[in-house]
C-alpha cells in the first residue's frame, strides 16, 4: 500500500469511527428521551398508493428467513408518503419503499441476518486494522446500525421507512452512490467519501421527504422517520414524541404499547456468539 493509500486507509476509518461514534450517542439519547404513545392505528402504503394512482415500488426481498417485509406505517404518515410518492411521480421518478414496519421478532432476526451482521463485523474488524473485536465494541457498532432494542428502532413504531428512487423513464435508479443496505463509510448521508454529485442528489430526496416533515438518520442515507423520539432529538424538540414502539395486531389494527421497550433484542451473549458464527463463515 502507497503512502497515499494509506493516508486514505486511515481517514476512511476514522471517519467511520467518528460517525459510529456520534450515532451512538443519538442512541444514548434516544434510550432516555419521552414518549407519549398516542395509539394512532397502522395503514398499508400499497393499498394507499393503489387508490391514489400514485406509481410505487416495493423490495421483494425478505426481511430475515422467511420474514416478508411489512409495508405499513401509522395512518398519518402514510397519507404523506403517498404526497411525496405523487410529488416524485411529477418529477419523473417512482419512490420505492424498502422497508416499514418491523415486529420485534423481524428486528431480533435482522439483527442477526448473516448478510447484515457479517458486514458490520467486516467493518468494524477494518476499523480496528484487522482486530476482532470484543462482543462490547460488535454491539456498540451494531446498536448503531441495526436497533438492537425497542426504544431505539423507529421502524418498530411504525414511523420509519427505508427508502429507493428509480426513474419512470427508463427504470433506472436514481443512484446515491451507493446501493440500499450499503454500510460503510459511504453510508453518512453527506459522507466526504462519496462523489458530490451522488450527494447532491441523496440532498435533493432528502429535501422531498423533509418538506412533508419526515427527518433523515444522518447514518443512513436511506432511512426517514417523523414523530418519534429520532426526529424529536435531531430537531431539538424536547416535547415528548407521540409514536414509541408497539406490537401491532394486523387482524384488529391494535397498537399496544412494548412492555419492556429497553430489553436487548439479542443480548451481548448472542453477539458473542453471532461473531464466532460469522467469523466461521469467513474461514476466519
């Protein structure tokens, strides 16, 4: 490696452990912040975007095993994104909703996806020169990345989704540089290491869902949320939020509130033993 490499080596990593860093104390935040659940039912994003005529896009894929993803929010935060779809729609491009809503169950298991879990230990294993690390320091980077508690995942209050811009010409993707899930350096949303053109344009999806008051996670250049403790804390509003994280009954539409919102999804003995796994899967 050229002296200039290296150079560059070094910045990538301490980037990355200033963005961890600074993401985990949002999370800090987020374990104590208020929240007043106001019981506001769930909706389907396509089932509203059928009766709007408003032209979406939806992952496929599974969420973990066999989970399928759910593609509900709270009423009212659907009845914005098929606002913002239409206003996407006006400009060319088709809005694809990646993720929505989680159960704990599907955020337990996404937690130890293979695919997920084996790159944030790849990263973490380079920002340490090749150390592997202790399950503290894999939890406090994976806390970051992949909510491993109640209280901090938006996506398990109904009030967050995973988003994706193609364009209605072609079908082309309206590229952020780099792919949904990508977790990297590249991932910050105005991340240095990114070309300025492809963060021009994650800034210009940003501005769409911003106007209609979704906020972005600045460690996800995909993920928006609004109304719940993430948007309350980085918009400095220190009123408690109205949605926190529920179990949700599709049969009835209930909401009840997470009886234990800050009980560890996997606790720091299934980390340790999800990085002997994924270092056996590396031939590590």
């Amino acid at each position: 490696m050229s002296t200039t490499d290296h150079k560059d080596d070094q910045a990538r990593r301490a980037y990355w452990a200033e963005q961890m860093e600074a993401g985990y104390a949002i999370v800090q935040k987020l374990i104590t912040f208020p929240v007043n659940e106001c019981g506001e039912r769930f909706a389907s994003i396509p089932d509203a975007a059928a009766d709007a005529g408003v032209e979406m896009l939806f992952s496929t894929s599974k969420i973990a095993g066999d989970l399928d993803r759910v593609y509900f929010l709270r009423e009212s935060l659907v009845r914005d994104v098929i606002t913002i779809g239409r206003e996407m729609n006006e400009r060319g491009w088709i809005l694809k909703i990646e993720d929505g809503f989680r159960s704990l169950d599907m955020q337990r298991q996404l937690v130890r996806k293979p695919s997920v879990f084996d790159n944030v230990l790849k990263k973490t294993m380079w920002e340490l020169g090749g150390q592997i690390p202790s399950p503290e320091m894999m939890f406090r980077r994976a806390i970051v990345l992949t909510a491993n508690m109640p209280k901090i995942g938006a996506h398990m209050s109904g009030s967050a989704i995973d988003i994706s811009v193609f364009r209605r010409d072609d079908g082309t993707e309206v590229w952020r540089g780099y792919p949904y899930l990508e977790m990297s350096e590249h991932t910050p949303m105005r991340s240095p290491f990114v070309a300025p053109e492809h963060v021009a344009t994650r800034l210009e999806i940003c501005a769409m869902m911003e106007k209609h008051g979704f906020i972005h996670f600045p460690f996800e250049f995909w993920h928006f949320d609004k109304h719940d403790a993430g948007m309350h804390i980085l918009t400095g509003n220190p009123a408690p939020c109205r949605f926190g994280p529920v179990n949700w009954d599709p049969r009835t539409n209930e909401v009840t509130p997470v009886e234990n919102p800050l009980e560890l999804l996997n606790p720091l003995q299934v980390i340790e033993l999800e990085i002997a796994a994924a270092l056996e899967r590396a031939g590590t």
